[in-house]
C-alpha cells in the first residue's frame, strides 16, 4: 500500500526522516515493514508499507473494550515494538489505536506505525498538536504554545497505558492529565499518591495486580514512570475482576468521546436508581415489619393456628370466640392509633 502525505501538511526534510526511522524499524516483528519506494508527486510525498488487513485498532475495539486476552496479545507485542525503538534512543510521541494496525483478527499479530513525530530521546522538541489530549502525558499537557522540551521515552510509557486501558474498557481514563480541570484524574492522583485509599469508580473493574501496573505507568512524575517492557510482568496475573460486571453495547465501534458522555450519563442515572431502590426497600421493610408485628399481636393468645393444608387458617375452638373477639378489636384500635 503507498502512504501518501500531502506536501502542504509536512515539509521533504521531516518526510525523509520518518521515511528513514520507518526503514531502519521494519525488521522487528511489530512495526509496520517499509519499502524501498518512495516519491514526489506535484502534492503529495509519498512511500510504499506493509498493508493492513484488519485497520488499525479504533476500527475493532468496541464501547465496552475486547477481551482480556486479546488486550494482553496487544499489550504483549507493542511494548515489544516500542521497547526496541527505545534501545535504540527513539521515542514514538504520537502513541494512539490509529497507530497500532490489526493483521489477524484474533490480534495475534499487530504492528506500530506512524513514525512522523518520532524522535531522539534527549533532543529538545515542540508539543505535538496531533495527539488526541487525553494521550498526552501531564508534563507535555503543561506545556505552553511555542515552548520547548526534552523529549523523554517516558511519554510513550504514559501513551502505552492509555491505549491499554482504551482496549480494556472502550474508553479513555479521564479527557485530559489535569488535577485541576479533570475530576476523574484528580481522584486517581490521590489514589495513585497513596492519599485516600478509596480506588477511582473507573479502575475498579480491574484486579489489584493491574491496578499496581496503572499506578507506576501514570506516574505523575515522568522520572519514577514506570518502563514500557515493565507489563511482562503483569502477564500471568488476571486483570479484570469476574465480580464486576460490565454492560454490553450493540454498537461494535464507538468513539472515546461518545463513550465518555454514555458513561457520564449511565453513571447519574445509576446513581438515581440506586437511592429509589433504596427508599423502595426501606418501606418495603417497614412494611414488612409491621405486618409481622400485628400478626404476631393476633396469634399470642393462640386464638389463630395453621391448618393442615398450607396457607389457611381455622379457629382453635368455641370456647375462645370471646378472647379472638377482644384480641381482633385490640388490634384494630392499635392500627387506628398508631397507623392514620
């Protein structure tokens, strides 16, 4: 397949250069293998790769996320990828599902592509106005227009979680890595600082073990981030807790912000349930309650015994007519006093 971009969108100095890392890549196993083809037409620059049978990850994973097994297949083979370009002092940037293409339908078998915003680790770089916000790690959200830094192989650690957690749920974390503007982020900085010991509404699906790997990959501080190749370890461990379950969508693809607004909106409406389900059992309680206690009023002079067959009710003799009698009227008058 010939990728093409157009010459307004990227200069011939930066399309060389993500032709070349793309070239020198190719041999590992997940990324995408690039030819020696490449060409200017009078508005596009353009190169030969590997073709995708599948797409790209956006197209398969659906709103409620795929299967554990095939999100540790993925997660398996792209840190894979991106371990090898780390070895050899490059760092992504641009980290997202667009950028993981699908060859086999099982994910047996993924490739990372993309490599236009690819860079040296250590050189001084500008933001990437690509990449969705809720990619970007908190040092490079705070980052000013114009202002430059050191590119880290740390942002793709934090890249890398955000996809992973994307495949596992359908959706993205929280919209952008700001404790002041994002609830959602702030409450998991607190957990993940060890502040309250209270886990965030949207990780508690997942088990202890993944909940250890979430905290060192979004590490605030990029230093203590922990290393793509670090999920190896969490391999053999189950992610998803069996006991919660989680709604099925009919819809195959949906997109993180559609999903964001569904979540939002279920959430309030659960919530709005849960209190009338609530009230509901406390008068249904009650209720209950009382009925047993008049019943129970009726039966202590034991004017009132159960017949052979179930359910019904035959007086225990003649001579107690006048003591039912006076028990029934008590009663009565207990249920005019006590309940109007």
């Amino acid at each position: 397949v010939l990728k093409a971009i157009h010459t307004e969108l990227t200069s011939l100095k930066e399309f060389v250069r993500e032709f070349h890392y793309n070239y020198q890549l190719s041999h590992h196993p997940n990324i995408l293998s690039c030819y020696q083809v490449k060409f200017q037409t009078k508005e596009y620059y353009v190169y030969a790769q590997e073709h995708a049978p599948f797409g790209d990850l956006a197209a398969n994973v659906g709103a409620s996320g795929l299967p554990e097994s095939s999100c540790k297949k993925i997660a398996e083979q792209l840190s894979s990828a991106l371990g090898f370009m780390h070895l050899k002092g490059l760092v992504h940037r641009d980290l997202k599902l667009e950028n993981v293409l699908v060859f086999t339908p099982d994910f047996s078998r993924i490739k990372l592509c993309d490599f236009g915003t690819t860079t040296r680790e250590g050189v001084l770089v500008s933001k990437n106005n690509k990449t969705w916000t809720a990619f970007l790690p908190p040092e490079v959200l705070e980052v000013v227009k114009n202002e430059r830094f050191i590119c880290k192989a740390s942002s793709d650690s934090w890249q890398f979680g955000i996809v992973l957690y994307v495949c596992l749920t359908g959706a993205t974390p929280w919209k952008s890595a700001d404790w002041v503007r994002d609830a959602k982020y702030a409450a998991f900085m607190k957990y993940q600082k060890r502040e309250t010991t209270k886990i965030p509404d949207n990780f508690r699906r997942f088990t202890p073990r993944l909940l250890r790997a979430f905290r060192r990959i979004f590490d605030h501080r990029d230093e203590d981030r922990a290393k793509v190749t670090d999920i190896m370890k969490y391999m053999k461990n189950r992610w998803m807790d069996g006991k919660i379950t989680v709604s099925k969508s009919a819809s195959n693809i949906a997109s993180v912000g559609q999903q964001q607004q569904y979540q939002q909106q279920h959430h309030q409406h659960t919530n709005s349930d849960q209190d009338s389900v609530k009230y509901i059992n406390h008068r249904e309680s009650r209720n209950s309650f009382d009925g047993k206690l008049r019943a129970r009023r009726m039966t202590s002079v034991g004017a009132l015994t159960p017949d052979s067959v179930p359910g019904s009710m035959n007086l225990a003799g003649a001579d107690h007519q006048d003591a039912i009698r006076s028990k029934v009227w008590d009663c009565c008058m207990f249920n005019v006093l006590h309940y109007p």
